[in-house]
C-alpha cells in the first residue's frame, strides 16, 4: 500500500494529537493498579519502580509503541497498553478483596480521568475565546483523551482473561466454578485474534462492544457543557 505525503501528513498529525491522551491513560491505569496493591499489602509493584507516572517505567515495546502505530495508519486512532504491573496476591491482607479493586483500579483509574478531561473540555469551549491559538487543537486532543479512557477502561472490565474484568469476577467465585471460568484463559487469544480479524475486514466488532463507552464519553462532555454553559 502507497503512502502519499497528505496521508504520512495525516498520520504524523493523528499521533501527535493522540499520543499525550494515550500515554497518560496507560501509565495511570497501571500506576493505579500498583497503588492499589501496595494499599492491600503487595508491595511487589512499587519495589520494582512501578508505582510511578513515568511512561518508561510502564513501557511494552508491541502495546506502547508497535500496535499503537500500526493502529494510527489504519486510521483506528492510537491505542494499545502498557506492561502489566506484578502482583503477589499472596501478599494481600485480604485475598478476594484485594483482587477486586486491586483489578477495579486501573478501570476505575481511567473513568476518573476520563470525567476529567471531560470537564476541562467543557470548560475551554464554555469559557475560553476561540481566538485562542490551540483553541481547536486543545479541543482534539481533550477529546481523543476523554474517549481513549472510557474506551480503556470499558474494554479491560470485559469478563474475558486476561481483563481485570475477569479477575475482578473470578473474585467471587471458588472451588470448580473458579477453574472453569479461569480455564477461559485457554480460548481468549483466539477470541481475541478473531475479534480483530474481523475489525480488519471492516466488520466492527470491537466499535459495537465500546459503543457504551463512547456514549458514556459523548455524555460527560455534554453533561459538563450545559453546567459550565449554565455558570
């Protein structure tokens, strides 16, 4: 495939305005996770300089750095992960607990700072002038970072291993109930592989399971527009 200057242009532009939005919501989602484990008793995280916000702490060269561009030259936006923090649950004070939110917390981290984005979003259109020089720009950038967290977060609460939506389930279950449902673990790259096969041949699977998370992203943004409007 031929790649003109206009698309190498259109490219470079995507990425620039995607990458500060991207790297953020990845680095804080694992960061959050660190956290959240040395709060339950597994330290294993912060020893091995995980609870941090610095991108290279977090860095995974297919999900940081590969697939995020392979996914900007088909035109899907920048997306992709970071390396998984450790855990030890071994570690935890309490075991099933400290797996749920321990799970819950990079998820959770994401909403959080979608929900902000958001509402600093509202508050350039509501009350900064459009003469502003990054007036349009700031705008992109704001809203590719709202909508790559609730995207985030969405997509890791699926019950599927290896999501911290399957973890935060297999919390509640035991004995053969726990085994068959972490037996999932073996079909889950097929799945995956399957799921992303038929993305590339234009039958958007992955679009119709985010579609709640980019209503819920749409909808903070015009929920903070019509209370900063209001102001």
């Amino acid at each position: 495939m031929k790649v003109g200057m206009n698309d190498l242009n259109s490219i470079l532009f995507n990425i620039a305005q995607s990458a500060p939005g991207f790297l953020l919501a990845i680095v804080v989602h694992e960061a959050a996770h660190a956290w959240m484990a040395n709060k339950f008793g597994d330290p294993t995280a912060k020893n091995e300089g995980r609870l941090t916000l610095n991108p290279a702490a977090h860095y995974d060269p297919w999900g940081t750095i590969f697939f995020p561009l392979l996914a900007a030259v088909g035109n899907w936006g920048v997306i992709g992960w970071a390396k998984p923090v450790p855990i030890e649950v071994r570690n935890f004070k309490n075991i099933r607990k400290g797996i749920f939110w321990v799970s819950f917390a990079g998820p959770l981290s994401n909403i959080i700072l979608g929900t902000f984005f958001a509402m600093v979003f509202a508050l350039i259109v509501t009350k900064v002038p459009v003469s502003w020089g990054y007036y349009s720009i700031a705008l992109q950038m704001l809203d590719y970072a709202v909508m790559i967290n609730f995207i985030l977060a969405f997509f890791n609460l699926i019950p599927l291993p290896p999501l911290d939506g399957s973890k935060m389930v297999s919390s509640f279950l035991k004995g053969h109930a726990l085994q068959k449902y972490e037996s999932l673990a073996n079909y889950a790259p097929a799945i995956f592989m399957m799921v992303f096969v038929l993305s590339f041949m234009g039958i958007h699977t992955i679009g119709y399971l985010l579609l709640p998370a980019q209503h819920l992203a749409k909808y903070m943004m015009f929920f903070f527009l019509n209370v900063f409007g209001s102001l």
